[in-house]
C-alpha cells in the first residue's frame, strides 16, 4: 500500500511539471521578446504627448529647395595664407565668362568707413581690415576662429549677452571673408548652379559685406542658413532689436529687387548705433539708405 501511494505522488508530480513546462516556455518566449524589442516598442508606442525632435521640441523645419539651396557657411582657411572656401570640390574649374568687377565700377575709397556702400555696381577691390579680431570661441558655430574688425566685434558681444539675458542665443557661422576667399567661392557656386543662380545668393569676389569685417551670419541648431532662422525666437529677436546694437539686416524679404540677393534672415550688418537708428528711423532697406549717404570713390 505504501509502495502505490509514492508511486501516486511520484506520478502526480510529473504530470503537474510537464503542464508547467508550455507556460514556462511562453513566458521565457515573452521575455526575450520584450528584451528584444523593448527600444523599438518605445520609439513606437511612446508617449503620445512627446514632442517631436527639433529645437525645444518644435517640428523640424522644412527641407531646403533643391533648385535654389542657400550658400553653406562660408569662411576662411586658418592653416592657409592663400584661403580656400569650404569643402570647395577640387576639380571644380573657373568658367571662362565669370569676371571679377572691372575698372568701370565704382572703387570704395575706405573699405574702414562703415557706410561704405557695398552692391553688385561697386567693389571693395582687394581692401582688407587692419584691426580684425578673433570672435570669442563661445559663439562660434564651427571650430573655427572668425574674425570681425574691432568695434563690430564689441558690439556683437553686448547685442548676444542682451539676447541671452532675455532668453535667446545665437552662433557665428561667418564673418570676415577676404577677396580670394570670395572669388574662389562665387567661382564654386557658379559652376555648381550656374552664374546667374549663383548671383542671387553670393557676391562677386570685391562685392561682398564679409570683405568689410563688419558682417556676420547667425544661425541656431537647426536653422542654418535658412529662412526658417528668420521664424525662430532669436531670428525675431534679432529682426527687431539688432538696430539696438549698430547691426542691420542687409536683404530683408521681398527686397531682391532693391539689393539683387534673396531674403538672408541670417546676415547683419554693424554700421554703427547712431546709424543704425537713422536707418531704422527712414523706413528703407539698408541698401537704399547707403545710396543716401555721403560716398567717396577712388580715382
């Protein structure tokens, strides 16, 4: 009798351990699973009031359009006396009708003097800045050390520590640009998108605002040289108080007929608090107001 009753027991036991094995193996399955799959199960099913990513959470700008891309940031070779643009392709050559302004144009006789009227009639000629800067390194976009001339630079400094101190920042993706540095880039972009695409979006080498040392790009993480940097918190900021500090905005929207340049919501300007403050004062783009002021030209 007690041998069939152990017998029993012993039976029972392996019946209730072979029911156990199919649930084990189902929950061993599930746990491999979700150990697995657990990341992309979160990336698909997460929380349905996360924010998409983008700056503090706001959607992704739009992609740029292919037929008519903005200019990259451009800036100089610090490991070169002769600088070259940045990433210029190598085998990219000089398109035989692409001429740097001719003697015709109107020469700036003071390339220091801050309303210098710079446009696509006049050149700079090879003037270069003789009190340029280095830009201090935590407003740089890039590793890269831009410079600007003196006084600009001081008041870019006062005009970012007034942004950060009502919330906003911005960095500097360019700023002093030489004439071989343009000739070279203009050269790139006409080969790249044609010379007429070209002009509407980079000056002929003598022809740019960077040549004066008083010009700079600004950008945000995700808005780089785009028109969305002008519907940013800082790009609004910016467009309403960089007069404040001497910098203008060079080619507001809708003025390509006035200035032959898209709208750069991204490129200020420094001519100075006072004048900046005639300008704001008259209503116009800041090309028009130049043509106004006093200009002396070299013989």
């Amino acid at each position: 009798m007690k041998y069939q009753t152990a017998v029993y027991r012993t039976t029972t036991k392996r019946t209730k351990r072979r029911r156990l094995l199919p649930l084990l193996a189902v929950l061993f399955v599930a746990a491999a699973f979700l150990y697995f799959f657990h990341p992309r199960l979160l990336l698909t099913f997460g929380k349905p009031d996360s924010p998409p990513p983008g700056d503090n959470g706001t959607k992704l700008p739009p992609e740029e359009p292919v037929d008519a891309p903005p200019p990259p940031p451009e800036q100089e070779d610090p490991k070169a006396e002769d600088p070259s643009p940045v990433e210029e392709p190598p085998a990219v050559q000089e398109p035989q009708d692409i001429l740097p302004p001719g003697d015709d144009l109107p020469v700036i006789a003071d390339g220091d003097y801050l309303l210098a009227l710079v446009t696509k009639k006049t050149t700079l000629g090879d003037y270069e800045p003789a009190d340029l800067v280095e830009i201090p390194r935590e407003l740089w976009a890039n590793d890269y050390p831009y410079k600007l001339r003196k006084e600009a630079c001081e008041h870019l400094l006062v005009m970012w520590e007034a942004a950060q101190n009502d919330g906003f920042s911005f960095l500097v993706t360019s700023a002093y640009r030489s004439y071989s540095t343009q000739e070279r880039l203009f050269a790139n972009y006409a080969a790249a998108h044609g010379e007429e695409k070209a002009n509407t979006f980079s000056a002929r080498a003598g022809q740019s605002e960077h040549q004066l040392g008083t010009t700079v790009d600004l950008v945000v993480p995700g808005h780089s040289l785009s028109d969305s940097f002008g519907e940013t918190d800082i790009g609004k900021w910016l467009a309403e108080n960089s007069w404040k500090y001497g910098f203008v905005l060079s080619y507001p929207k809708g003025s390509t007929e006035i200035t032959g340049y898209i709208y750069e919501p991204w490129h200020f300007r420094y001519i100075g608090v006072e004048n900046a403050a005639a300008w704001r004062e008259a209503g116009v783009t800041l090309t028009e107001w130049l043509m106004e002021q006093p200009q002396e030209w070299k013989d």
